[in-house]
C-alpha cells in the first residue's frame, strides 16, 4: 500500500497524556485530522498525578509550537523551581532559590496541563472509554486497532502514546518494562497551610528531598495547597505481600515505615505518619536499554511507550518534545513514511542516548551525597503507568 499525503492520512492517536494531546493538538493546528482514543471514561476519571516542570528547552518548544506557551506561564508557579535538600537529622544542606524572573522549568500540576490541551483541541477530538487491545493489519497499513469492546478503527497511522505498559509497542517490539528493583509510596496532604504547617514549612514553595544512601524522601508543592511525598525505598517488587501485608493496610505499613525511617528526623517522619488516606504504591519500571525498532510506515511511538526511563524529571518534557516533532514532520513530509522516517532518525538515537545516561539512576534518588537532588521533578507518571 502506497503510504498517503498526511492531509488524507487517517491518524490514530493512543493515549490523551501530555504527549498525545500535545501532538494532536498541532496535528490540528497544520490542518491534518487526528483522533485520539483514551481508555479512561472521561477527563475526570482519575487523579493525573503530581506537578510537572516543563523545562524551556524541550517541553516549553512544545507548548510554543503548540500555541499555548502564554498561556502556560499563566498558569504555571515559578516559585516552584524552588529545591531544598535535607540530611535525615533534617538539617539542610543546600537550597536552590529561582530568580524572581526565572522560567527555566516553572511548575504546573499535570490536572491543569491536560486541561490546557484538552480545551485547546476540537470538540471530539478525544473518543473516552476506548481500551485498545492491539495493532493488527500488514506492516505497510492500513492498521486495524482492535478495542476490548469488540469495535475495530482503520488507521494509516497509529501513534502510541500510552504509556509504560503501551498497547501500541507489541506492534514494533517485544521489549516490556522491568522492575528496577527501587518503589515510591505516594502519601497526600491537602489544605498545609492550616493542617499540616509543619510539613508546609520544611517542603516550602517547590520541592523537597532527603536520602541516608538506602532509603529517601521526596516532597513537592502542588497547586490548591497540597503536597505530594514520595518514600523512596530500595525493596522487592513483592514487598507488601512478603511482609504480611495488604495494599489497603496503611496502618500496617506506616508502622513498617517508620521502623524503617526511625533514625530519621521527627520532622521529617511527619511525612510518613500523617498522610491522609492510604499509600500508593509505585514501583519504578524502565524498558530495557537501549530500546529501539524496526521502522515501521505506520506506527510509531513517543513519550514512556518508546522509551520508559527512572523518573529523573525528563518523562513529560521528551514527549512533548517527541509529539511536537513528529507532529512538525507530518505537516511537512510528502508522505506519512517519510514523516515517520525522519521522526524516529532524530527521536531513536536521542532517546536511547538519554536512556543510557539515566539507567540505574534510581540509586541517584536515594544518594546522601547528591548536592543538587533532581528527583522526580517531571515525575512520578500518571497512576496508570504502575498498573
């Protein structure tokens, strides 16, 4: 089959993140049609996650390309570049203060920049409720996307954007996700200012972490007065279930927790002890490296389905970047091969380069050495991505 012009491809989009809405949304602005398949019911189905920073050289190109970057710095908190690192006494060791004009890489909470996309897309761009099962049909197209309702969508192009555990990648590559042997728990705290001043005053206006070299701590603002902490810890993928242990335990896990962080600071292991509702547990995965594939003229991937990596706060930023790109691609290629080819020459080798630098660097989250704590500041990724 003759690969088509872009402007009368039929372009299937796989997941409504940051990275699918992003590439839709300047599919739409070059006159080229898209459709987007999500499995969530709706927009507000479930909590996005935390806060991102969008940094200016990869997700803030994006917005730009998108036409929403404005906008963006409407909506996004500067202040929240701001970094403090503690030691487990909870003395700090360094604190990083943005400049008042600073917009290297400001803050917005992932629920606002989905809004910002969605709402920047037109009306039934996104079909809701739609589980992709898989990819079938001949590699050179049209592809059968075949969902767990049964109902079936022809496509010239499918682009997977869904994720650590992404439908789209069996078409491309047999690599999954492995466990890389370190775990978050998400703890919440809502309304700081009145409830939780203490923990208000040691996170401050951005981020905050701490680590003893087995163990670590990292916090961060979000709008609407909440903070996000995420206990990093060095365990087995089964931990829960070893210890005696239930996911819906949060008594029986606190108490496990601040045995574990009992050298800790008070302070500090307020986090641990009163958080509001349960732990959430996610468990760190990343593809294997390097992960590459055979190109194919009708799928490709972008964002975490390409290239998941340990989040060291470049997920969100690489696939935006990675959506504007193949979206500028399109606008500009003769044919969608031609797109897709010259996509995957520039995202292939940046991505596996990328990966390799970040590969193990989980052990990065739980260093009491590291001066300047990272973290995951574009991290963790939507609560999906650890089902």
């Amino acid at each position: 089959m003759a690969s088509p012009h872009p402007t009368r491809a039929r372009i299937s989009i796989i997941g409504a993140g940051p990275g699918g809405l992003t590439c839709a949304r300047i599919l739409q602005r070059h006159g080229i049609a898209v459709t987007v398949h999500d499995r969530d019911r709706g927009p507000d189905t479930r909590d996005q996650g935390g806060t991102l920073d969008l940094h200016a050289d990869n997700g803030q190109i994006a917005l730009r390309e998108a036409g929403l970057l404005d906008r963006f710095f409407e909506l996004a908190r500067p202040e929240g570049q701001e970094m403090r690192r503690m030691n487990p006494d909870g003395a700090l060791t360094f604190h990083a203060v943005p400049a008042p004009d600073e917009t290297f890489k400001p803050e917005i909470d992932r629920g606002e920049l989905r809004t910002l996309l969605l709402g920047s897309l037109r009306p039934g761009t996104v079909r809701w409720g739609r589980t992709l099962d898989s990819v079938g049909g001949p590699a050179d197209g049209p592809r059968r996307l075949l969902f767990t309702d049964g109902t079936t969508v022809e496509a010239d192009l499918v682009i997977g954007a869904d994720g650590a555990f992404s439908r789209v990648r069996p078409a491309l590559s047999p690599g999954v996700p492995q466990y890389t042997g370190v775990s978050f728990l998400e703890a919440w705290f809502s309304d700081v200012g009145n409830r939780h001043p203490g923990i208000a005053e040691l996170v401050g206006p951005g981020s905050a972490a701490a680590a003893d070299g087995e163990r670590g701590l990292f916090a961060q603002r979000n709008g609407g007065d909440r903070i996000r902490v995420y206990l990093i810890r060095r365990v087995a993928a089964d931990w829960i279930t070893a210890g005696g242990l239930t996911a819906d335990d949060t008594d029986g896990i606190r108490a496990l927790l601040l045995d574990e962080y009992a050298h800790w600071s008070p302070r500090l292991r307020r986090m641990i002890s009163d958080n509001e509702g349960p732990y959430v547990h996610r468990p760190i995965l990343a593809l294997p490296v390097p992960h590459t594939w055979e190109h194919q003229p009708t799928v490709t991937l972008l964002g975490d389905a390409a290239h998941l990596m340990p989040p060291l706060g470049v997920g969100v930023n690489l696939a935006m970047l990675e959506a504007c790109e193949l979206a500028l691609a399109l606008a500009n290629a003769a044919t969608v091969d031609e797109a897709v080819r010259g996509y995957e020459k520039t995202m292939l080798p940046r991505s596996v380069e990328t990966a390799k630098a970040l590969e193990g660097g989980t052990e990065h989250l739980l260093s009491a050495d590291a001066p300047d704590f990272g973290g995951p500041a574009a991290e963790p990724s939507p609560p999906r991505s650890w089902e």
